[in-house]
C-alpha cells in the first residue's frame, strides 16, 4: 500500500538488558532499518531501553505519538525478565488477556512438545484488543495494538515476523539511494558536497569515510523519493569529482 | 577511579542517518557498552538519531540530564552532514570555537597530507569550554564538554578515543556476571529462575534462549556488584538445573 504524497515514519525500541551490557550485538536495528526502507517507512527514530516497565512505557509512548508506527524487539519469552507485553498494555491503558488464537496457536505447537505449561502460556499474553503477528518457527505469535508491532528480540524469529507483515503497512514513496564509491579524503570533497547537494533540493548526501588498502575513500549516498532527480544529483556528482581529478565507483567501493 | 558506594550510569547517542536507513550496521553501541562495564558504569538507554539538530539537541539535553554520562557517536567528520559539534554547543547553550589546541594537532596532521584545507578545519571545532579526547589514528580529536563525550562514528577510531579514556572516569562497583548455559527450553526453567532470582535480590537473571545443533538451549546471566551473593546464586542456578535433570555449562554455550 503506497500513498506518495505524504512521508510514513517510524520508531524502533529495542528492549534488553543484553544489548545494554554488551553481552549481545544488536542486530534488529538494522534489519528492521532496512526492511521498513523496502516499505516506503522512515525510520526517525531508536531507542534500547533496559527490561524496566517505567523505561520502557516512556519510550513507547514518546515515540509512538510522533511516529506513523512504533515497533518493539525483545522481552516477549517466557521467562521473568519478559516485560514488554505487561509494559505496553500498561502504556497503551489497557489490560493484558490471554489471547484466545495465540492460546490456541500454542497448544498446537506445543502437542507434540512436551504441552502448554504455565510459564509457555505467558507467550499467549497480549494487551486487549491487539491481533497477532505469525511467528512460522516457535509458534510464539507477535503482536498488533493500535499502532504498535511487538516483535521477538531472536534475529531470525523477528525476521519471520516482518517478512509475515511485508506490504500489510502503508507506506509512502520508497527513499531511493544511489552510492558513489570514491578514493578520495573526503575533507577533500566537502565543498563539492555540499554545493552538490544545495543544488538539488529534493536530494541528500551522506558521505561516508573508510580506510583500507593504505588509502583513505568514502561512499557517497544520494538518497531521494524523485527518481529523476536523484539521477540528476548523481551524475552532477560524478562530474564534480572527475573535475577533481577522481573517479566515482558506481555502487560504492 | 571507583566509588562503590553508589551507581554511576550513562547513555549513548548515536547520530547518523546510515544507521536509520539500514545501509550501515552500527557497531558502537555493543563496544561502548561493553567498555562503561568494565568502568564500572552502566549503559541505561541508548538512542540513535538522525543528522537533525532539533533530534540531536532533545536527545542530548534529556539523557545527560538524567545520567552521570553522555556519550555520542558518529557526525565529527569535514564535511556538511557532520552537525553533531553544533548541534551539542546548542544543546549546552554556549558557541562554537576553533579549539586551539585541536587546530595545532590538525595542522601537525596534515603537514604531510596536504595541508589544513577550510574542510579539515572543520574539525578543530568545539563547544566552547571543551577539552580534547586523543584521536591517535586520523588527527581529528574527540571533545569532552561538560558530562558529554562526542567520539566518531568509525568504530576503530571510536575504539582508540575510549581507549585513550579508560580509567579517567569517575565509576562505581563494577556489576559482575556469570553465564551458564543449558540444552534446554526457557519455558522449562521459568519458574526456576523467577524463584532464584527472588532469593537472591541483589542478583538479576537475564535468559537468552537459542536454538542451535537441532536442539533448544538458553544461557542464564546472573549478575550483581556482590561477588558473594552473585557466586551463591549461580551455585543456586546450577543446583536447580541439576534437580531438573539438566547440566548448566559453566561460561555459556
């Protein structure tokens, strides 16, 4: 679902004590970054809050207020430090139930699997009045309330969830990208860069330095919703830097 | 310098729209949360923002506000979408300088490199009032202002800043850890650990579930700033794992 003339935004909050500690590396952020591009969704904003009901209600609460759609990893197992649903519910105002179809979902995938204990109906648990979010490999479904996705913190569950909510979310005009690889200080380009990008209104440019090789490069990203325009910002960008003396590699280095 | 008798905590911000669109996986948030562990300080939240004054500004003001540190990453760099030494001197309320002392290291950097062009100059720029975080691999230095420390987004050159900062920050009782692991499911153990966690209530239980070898495993963090009471409820952990039948791996799986 597109709607082009306006810009659809989003927020992440990543909810772990992992990630905080530096146990884990975090990799929803950028597989949610990168999926909710794919939708025509900004991402404005991420926060990773510990497993604190108060933290976590004030991050989704802020942010779901300014953004389109909010989105939650992490915290919905079935152990004691899984706080996100009894969080949200508390955040949205509303109580936590048993969900009938997540119920049902589980006692399905937990037959042959030693049954529906206690602790494994936790994940059944969701604020009233939200729908679910298919889970094809542990059973344990997400969650849909009002304007919040509750997605599993395991990188590869929560992959199943989006891939489960792909072209279900109205989005705007996708941002397009294009990359310039250069060996180029990118000090060395910074006029150009910033000329470049005064020039055509509807274009922004990252520059992005690295080091490898014994050299200094960068990429340069255009992005843009116009298409024509962002064609026109990146040839006029590999005309600046040939004037430079450099070549731009298309795609990046 | 530790101070045991009280909890020092920090955040982090890291600014940069690649992070937000998904095109660069961010790597600083588990290595300076890994790092501020062994400081003795804790990670409390961290957020990520785009290369947007007003976003970069509230996040700042808002989490300095409520911890004894503030990090930020990423937007240090010459060219025109490096805003984050602006946008911070907003947020402190004072003007941007020419740090001296940051300039003199630029110009000695440069010597053989081309010169201190106006771009590179660029980085010589603080909050007024600051002082400089040595940069040992490209010149530009990072800024200590106040409770904010602003590094860069490059993760090796994030790493030399922290480095050259270890041990000049004031911390508390380091929280220590132990991590057992176990082939088996969390829903299993639930009520385990809620039980042990409540006996030792200065030690939290943090499960991390994984499926792996075709089997379903998890590891159990305990962690507390007591090595006492943190070894006598692995003790307990392990005990109530072998009650159950089931063998804890000292150190994780």
């Amino acid at each position: 679902m597109s709607n082009a003339s306006r810009i659809y935004t989003a927020a992440l909050v990543v909810i772990g004590d992992e990630i905080l500690s530096g146990r884990t590396h975090d990799k929803n952020i950028a597989q949610v970054a990168a999926w909710l591009q794919i939708q025509g969704i900004r991402l404005k904003e991420v926060r990773v809050v510990a497993d604190e009901t108060p933290a976590i209600v004030e991050a989704v609460n802020t942010l779901r207020a300014r953004n389109d759609y909010l989105f939650t990893t992490g915290g919905i197992g079935p152990t004691h430090d899984d706080i996100t649903v009894d969080a949200i519910a508390e955040a949205l105002g509303v109580p936590v139930i048993v969900h009938p179809e997540a119920r049902a979902i589980l006692e399905d995938y937990y037959t042959t699997r030693g049954g529906l204990t206690e602790a494994r109906l936790r994940m059944a648990r969701t604020p009233e009045g939200a729908s679910l979010i298919p889970n094809r490999y542990t059973g344990a479904p997400g969650i849909h309330a009002e304007n919040v996705f509750i997605m599993a913190g395991v990188p590869s569950i929560t992959a199943g969830m989006l891939d489960a909510l792909t072209g279900t979310l109205e989005g705007g005009a996708p941002l397009l990208s294009e990359t310039l690889g250069c060996w180029v200080g990118e000090s060395e380009v910074a006029e150009l860069l910033r000329a470049t990008e005064k020039a055509y209104v509807n274009c922004q440019i990252g520059s992005y330095p690295f080091w490898g090789e014994g050299r200094t490069g960068a990429n340069f990203v255009i992005r843009s919703t116009d298409a024509g325009e962002l064609a026109a910002c990146t040839q006029a960008l590999v005309e600046g830097l040939r004037a430079l003396g450099r070549d731009a590699v298309p795609g990046g280095i």
